[in-house]
C-alpha cells in the first residue's frame, strides 16, 4: 500500500497584502519551515507572490497561485501565466476554484487547457471540484464530480497524472460555516479515487493526493485526516492565521 504523504494547502483568497503576507509566512517558517512529514503550500494573491517567495526561501513550504491563464503570454490583460509564476519559484497552482466557476464562469473545457499548461511548466495543479447545494439536494453529487473531474484531466498522461493534485470542496461548505460529515467526505473523495482508477490505473490513482476543501478547521481535521482517501485539505479562513494554519498541520502530521 502506498502511503502518500499529506498535504495541507493554504488559499489566502483576495486577502493579504504582501506586507501581511510576509508577516504571516514569517510566522509559519518560524513554526513549519523546517519539517517534512507533511508537505506544506501557501498560495497568496498575485500581489503577494514574490515577497512571499523571498520570505519562504530556504524552508521546506511551498508557494503556489490561485488561479493562472493557459497561454503562456499575450494579449490578456490582468491574467497572469504559468511561466510567470514559475519564474518566482511557485511550484503549486489552483486551478477550478468554485469560486472562479461560479463567480467568473470558468468552465470544464476552458480549467482543463489551465491544467495542461500547468503541467507542461512544470506547475503541479490543484484541481478542484465539488457539487453546490441544489446537486446534492438532487442527488446529482457523484455526477457532478465525475463529469468535472473526467473532464479536468482531458489529455493528461498517466505520468503527469500522478503530480496532479485533486480537492474537494463541496460548494455549499465553503465559508459558511458547514462541513460534510466525515462519511459524505469519505464518499466522494473514495469515488474520485476509483474514477483516477480508470483514467489512468491504480498505480497511478494511488499516488494522487486528494484534498478536502470545506471548511476545515483544528476542530474538526483530526477525523477527516484520518479517513482512507483524505490526504490533506485545502484550507480557507483557517490559512489567514499563523495559530489555525499550523494546528492544521500538526493535526495532518499526527495522522498515522
């Protein structure tokens, strides 16, 4: 059995200025930047990117983007490219955020050509998917993920697909305080595990971390952590602060 190492990724959102930023990742070197049990990212807004690199440079945490265009360069005007992020060292990328779905009508197809590019510079992306409150009231959960997750990873080989990163977050447990039962996230994250089983085979499926991305927090990380198929999470509000953020880690750590 392959034991795959945790990893717990911090999404600041549109928070932080790099002065804060800087504030906040000093404080997580002081407390993270020398262990390797879990693998550890910070994703600051693009503002943030390069301070933040310069402040996390000799320990072991690792930067990442939130979102990031296909093309490599051009004509398009406030987006940002995967070359530009990995000349400032980021080697982790968010790509599907609901948010970015629901808010700025990013679609399968279009999250898909992000992944590619990602993969093709060497950016290792964190690709989310999770149903809204209205698909798991139908009973469409498990519909809703297989369609974005097949259509997400389109076109990647089995080699590369053994460096994607997937989280769940179901939509309806993003900031408002819900969280999915332990089982519900078992479920899904267990059913994600076994569509990775027939894309690219098991070997493959299980290299593939797959974070939980609803509202975790210290309280409630222990249980999920320990389930079979939840190998870290994708972290909102409780990345802001130094405290939460490391208590996060240390419960991922703690996991046997």
């Amino acid at each position: 059995m392959i034991i795959r190492k945790k990893l717990i990724a911090g999404n600041w959102k549109m928070n932080k200025t790099p002065a804060d930023g800087v504030a906040l990742v000093t404080e997580l070197v002081a407390a993270l930047g020398k262990q390797t049990d879990v693998d550890v990212v910070v994703c600051p807004p693009f503002t943030g990117l390069e301070s933040a690199a310069k402040a996390l440079d000799g320990s072991t945490i690792k930067l990442g983007a939130q979102n990031m265009h296909f093309e490599a360069s051009g004509a398009f005007t406030g987006e940002v490219s995967a070359p530009m992020l990995r000349a400032i060292f980021a080697t982790h990328v968010i790509l599907g955020h609901s948010e970015r779905r629901t808010l700025f009508g990013e679609q399968d197809a279009f999250i898909n050509k992000k992944v590619i590019a990602a993969l093709k510079n060497q950016l290792r992306p964190i690709l989310c998917v999770g149903e809204t409150l209205a698909e798991r009231e139908a009973g469409t959960t498990l519909k809703v993920v297989q369609t974005q997750v097949e259509a997400g990873l389109e076109g990647v080989s089995k080699e590369q697909a053994a460096t994607v990163v997937i989280a769940y977050e179901p939509v309806w447990a993003i900031g408002t305080g819900k969280v999915a039962t332990t089982d519900q996230a078992q479920e899904v994250h267990a059913y994600i595990r076994g569509l990775l089983v027939k894309l690219f085979g098991d070997a493959v499926a299980q290299k593939v971390r797959i974070l939980y991305g609803g509202s975790m927090k210290p309280a409630n990380a222990p249980e999920l952590l320990s389930q079979k198929d939840i190998d870290g999470g994708l972290i909102g509000g409780a990345s802001l602060e130094a405290r939460s953020f490391t208590d996060l880690v240390k419960s991922a750590a703690a996991v046997k």
